[in-house]
C-alpha cells in the first residue's frame, strides 16, 4: 500500500504550485517535510494505492501533467495546483484501484498515536562463560575427557566455555594430531 499526493505550501502560493509525489508511509513523509519547512505545508489530495504500482503510477501523472510542470531551480515535482482535480480521472484512466481520502481521513492518519515499540525485558545476568558446547552431547562426552587426558585438562576447560561448534572441532582435530603423535613415540 501508498499514497500519491499532492502537498501545498505558503512558499508555493507564490507559483500556484503544488508538489505530487509517492510514499508508502505518510505520517513519516510528513515529519520529514516538518524539517524543511518554516510554516507547516499540507497534504491537498492523498489517493491511496497499491504499493506495488507507486512509481508506475508516479511517473506516468508526472509525463501526464508535463505541460503543468514548474520548474524553476528546484526539482521536477512541481506542478500548477489545477493537477490536484486531475488526478483521479487520469488514475481511473490507467485502472487503478484506488482510494481518495478525504481531509478528516488524512488529518487522522497524520495525527494518530504512533505505538512505541516495546522496550526489552530485563533478565538476570548469568555467568560470562557459563555457555554448553554445541557439540551433540554423545560426542562432546567421547571429545572432552579424550583432550582431557591428553593435555592434562587445559583443553576441556576451553570446551566448557566454547561458544562456536568450529572451535570445538578444531580443537577435537588438534587431539587427533596430538594422540596420532603420542602414538608414534610408544
């Protein structure tokens, strides 16, 4: 879902300008014009549409309405405000499903209480290294007392903090190579 609209300002009374443009969220596009506006501008017309055909649809009002263009020194989305009552014939033209809000709809959308999004729940901290192996416990059982005995129990520490299963592989790899060398010298 968007919205094509048409948004006038005290600037471009000036002209008789408005400016056509897209959004999938008009609360947000409104903010972002609060920004950049001494006087508050407002939405004139707002057809809500499909999201899917928002640039279709943009493009083709703009190519339709060339010759309303105004430009000045600023961009190509402005427009002699008569293009706000041409819209919606040239959007049912095209076959668009659409739906024109009325001023009390768009006053709604734009002041309505936004949900802020819930804060995490605090949970009690445990210990830093208190974390299981990866490893399938069946496996981990045959690994760790192996490394165990074979590096007098340095390495079994290191796998009771492992986090990562590579490591843990890694590390069962290096009691291979250690064990097949322990092995050569008997």
């Amino acid at each position: 879902m968007g919205y094509i609209y048409t948004r006038t300002h005290a600037a471009h009374g000036v002209h008789s300008a408005v400016k056509l443009g897209r959004t999938t969220n008009l609360y947000t596009r409104d903010a972002t014009y609060g920004t950049n506006e001494i006087v508050r501008g407002q939405f004139d017309t707002v057809f809500k549409v499909s999201g899917i055909q928002l640039n279709r649809i943009e493009k083709s009002l703009q190519n339709e309405f060339l010759e309303n263009n105004i430009r000045i020194n600023g961009g190509v989305e402005f427009f002699h405000a008569r293009i706000s009552q041409m819209i919606e014939p040239h959007l049912i033209s095209l076959g668009v499903a659409y739906v024109k809000l009325s001023p009390r709809d768009i006053h709604t959308l734009l002041n309505a209480k936004r949900a802020k999004p819930a804060k995490p729940t605090k949970t009690k901290k445990t210990k830093k290294y208190k974390t299981k192996s990866r490893l399938p416990s069946v496996r981990r059982s045959l690994v760790v007392p192996r490394l165990q005995t074979a590096t007098g129990g340095y390495l079994r520490r290191i796998t009771n903090y492992v986090k990562d299963a590579t490591l843990t592989r890694m590390l069962a790899s290096l009691y291979s190579q250690i064990t097949a060398q322990m092995t050569a010298k008997k």
